[in-house]
C-alpha cells in the first residue's frame, strides 16, 4: 500500500531587518533610569530606534529628534579626563546621555544625527572623507522623504488668521506656515516675536521654482523641502523661531448655536447648563436601569402595573360569608410565573348596616315557653277564664312527672 506523499514545505517567510542611515550598539541612559542599558539602535528619519539585538526586526523604544536642541560632549563622573565614548542629547523636555565603544563610533553619531536635524554636513567634527560620504548619502535620502511630507505647522490659514493664531496661542510656537496670498505654487512664513515689551509680526514669503522652494530674503536660500523652509528658519535664528503645534484638545462638553428670541443674536448653549433631561411620564414604562447591563434586564421577569388605590368618596362592603371573586386591575388573570401582586385595600368606614345573622333552632322547651307565651297572648286576647288553662298545664305536668319517675323505680 503506498503512502500518501506529504507536501512540500514552504519555508516560513522571514522578515525584512529595517533599514537605516546609520546603526551600531549604544548604551542609553534616561532621567529616570539608574544605570546604562545596551540596545542596538538605528537613525532613520528623525527617530532613532531600539533594539534588543541586530536580529530583531521590532524595536522596543523609539526617540523622536523632533525637539532638538544641542548635542554636548560628556565627561564620566569622578573623572578628569573624556574617554571619548559618552555624549548627551539635549532635547526641550529631556536629556538623554549615551555610551558608546569608541571615539569613531561617538563621532559617528553625533554626525548623523546633525546632519537629518539641521540638513547639513557638519564641518566641525573629526570624520574621515568614507564618513563624510555616508552622511551625503543620508542627506539626499532624508531630503527627499521630506519632499514628500508636510510639516505640522503648515496651516492653511490666511494671513489674518495666522496672525491670530500665534497671537492666541503663544505656548504652541511662533512660527507658521500657509499659503501664498498670490495664488501661487509657493508658501508664506509668519512669525511673532517680542521686542522691547511690544510684540511683532513678521511674513516671509517662500517662491516655488521647480522642486525647489527658494526664501526671498536678501540672500535667496534655496531648499529641497519645506521642512527645509523651517529648519532654514529656526536655525538662523539662534532657535528663536519654534514651529506652531496647535494642540488637538477634543471638547467634553457638548454644546449647540442657538437664537437669542429677544436680540436676534446667537449664543453658545451647553447642554450641561440646561440640567437633566425631561422626566418620564408617571404612567409611562419606566426606562432601564443604567446600573444593570440591557442584556441581564432582558432576563428579568416583566412585573404587572401596579393596581390603582381606591378613591377616598368610594365606600366597599363585603357581606359576610360570601367568597369575593378574582378582581384585577386589567380584568385579567396572570399567568402563574408571574408573581401576584396583593390590591391594596383601604379601611372605610361602613355607613350601611350589617344584616342580622340567621337564628338558630331553639331546644323544645323553648319551643313550649314560646307556645305558652303565644297562649297567653291569645288568652289575653280571648275571654276565657286563665286560671282553668294553668290548671290544666299542671295536672298534665303532675302526669308526665309520675310517669318517668315510675319508669326509674
């Protein structure tokens, strides 16, 4: 019996190790952390990325350069000379401290990262002309991924509202980008800063000459982007100028436009002002409980309305020894899954009167007292002698009382 031939397998596909300008193992060290921890990092855009080793493809921490500041040279604590292997990156809200393997590798670093941030090759580093290149390269490839994105202050706004908003909204920067007021391929920059307690406004304009954006200064400054634009901008100002990141605050409160009915104007109105919603009717179904979730309600048995209480002007009596029959506020039974609610039953006074009860029969001499009585009535009623009729009454008592005591002896 021949055996089925089993497939062929299908090497699993590995993944594609990141691609980077620049990477080698560096030692980070965060204000928070105690000590230097080991990664193999990577410099790719403005971001350098994390890695536990050079096999792994997903990093596990990320650093953006997007607040950079300066780059400064560190010299180990309780040391007097510098190793050349540590260094410190200074960005607005944090300062990162590194180690390196070597004085190469350190210098390295420093110029790549120099070179994405600021767009140039910087000259005052000791870097062989093999670096250099490597840096070129990295600039092109950084130049025209930025070609293709727009910076976060590029608002298209005009030219009164851009001078409103960095007016407004002084914490978020004081640089902005918009477009050109000509109708023209090209951007305009506006800018506010404070001079001698007044402040000031001030727009550039930025032409667009092929793919090349040129800023109409006295010295024209040509740029492969308009990151470019911006980096031109805040570097020749000693870092003066900070781009305009409006803040992406969402609103907790709902609110609506309305019409003033007096004035005619219209004002803001929160919902939140206005209380809670209108109540439900009393006789109405009451909506579900926000506490119990509507799956678990579903679950619950419907209970009947409760019955309506008797009106104060309505008097009930219940005869005595009679049954009352089944009574339901809808004139229906419920179903025996369903609990029963009692109707409620108010104390009234009783104005009719109660009937007599039904006499009993009487024992015989009752009977012969009430003859005798009716006797004596109709011999009161009819003359004839009474004292022939008690005479006869006893002499027939005499008889009856000798015959039983006959019968006992």
């Amino acid at each position: 019996m021949a055996s089925a031939l089993n497939p062929p397998r299908v090497p699993k596909p590995r993944g594609v190790l990141p691609s980077h300008y620049y990477e080698s193992f560096l030692e980070k060290k965060g204000p928070c952390d105690r000590d230097y921890k080991k990664f193999w990092a990577g410099l790719q855009g403005l971001t350098i990325y994390f890695y536990n080793s050079n096999r792994d493809f997903q990093h596990v921490e990320k650093l953006n350069l997007g607040a950079f500041v300066k780059l400064r040279d560190e010299v180990p604590r309780g040391s007097s000379w510098d190793p050349g292997i540590h260094f410190s990156l200074v960005l607005s809200n944090q300062e990162i401290k590194f180690k390196v393997e070597s004085l190469e590798s350190r210098e390295m670093w420093k110029g790549f990262i120099l070179t994405v941030v600021e767009l140039r090759i910087p000259s005052n580093l000791t870097l062989l002309p093999g670096h250099l290149y490597m840096m070129a390269e990295a600039l092109a490839k950084e130049e025209a991924r930025r070609a293709l994105e727009t910076p976060s202050c590029f608002l298209k706004v005009s030219r009164l509202e851009a001078h409103l908003l960095l007016e407004r909204y002084p914490e978020c920067g004081n640089l902005l980008l918009r477009p050109s007021g000509d109708g023209t391929d090209g951007v305009s920059v506006t800018t506010r800063q404070k001079l001698n307690g007044a402040h000031v406004v001030r727009h550039y304009k930025v032409k667009r000459e092929g793919a090349k954006f040129v800023i109409d200064v006295e010295e024209p400054f040509s740029c492969a982007s308009l990151d470019a634009v911006v980096n031109y901008f805040v570097t020749h100002t000693n870092r003066a100028l900070v781009p305009f990141l409006p803040d992406e605050d969402y609103e907790k409160v709902l609110g609506y436009v309305e019409a003033d009915k007096e004035n005619g104007e219209t004002v803001w109105v929160a919902t939140s002002a206005l209380g809670p919603g209108p109540a439900p009717p009393t006789g109405g179904p009451q909506p579900p409980s926000a506490s119990l979730p509507l799956s678990s309600q579903d679950k619950l048995p419907l209970l009947p309305p409760l019955p309506r209480l008797p009106n104060q002007e309505e008097n009930y009596v219940t005869p005595i020894g009679d049954t009352p029959a089944a009574d339901y506020e809808n004139q229906d039974v419920p179903s025996p899954s369903q609990p029963v609610i009692p109707k409620p039953k108010k104390l009234t006074k009783v104005q009719a009167k109660l009937p007599r009860p039904p006499i009993a029969p009487k024992p015989e001499l009752k009977l012969l007292n009430s003859s005798l009585t009716r006797k004596q009535a109709a011999s009161s009623a009819q003359p004839f002698p009474a004292a022939a009729g008690l005479a006869d009454v006893t002499a027939e008592l005499q008889k009856k009382l000798q015959r039983r005591r006959a019968l006992e002896h």
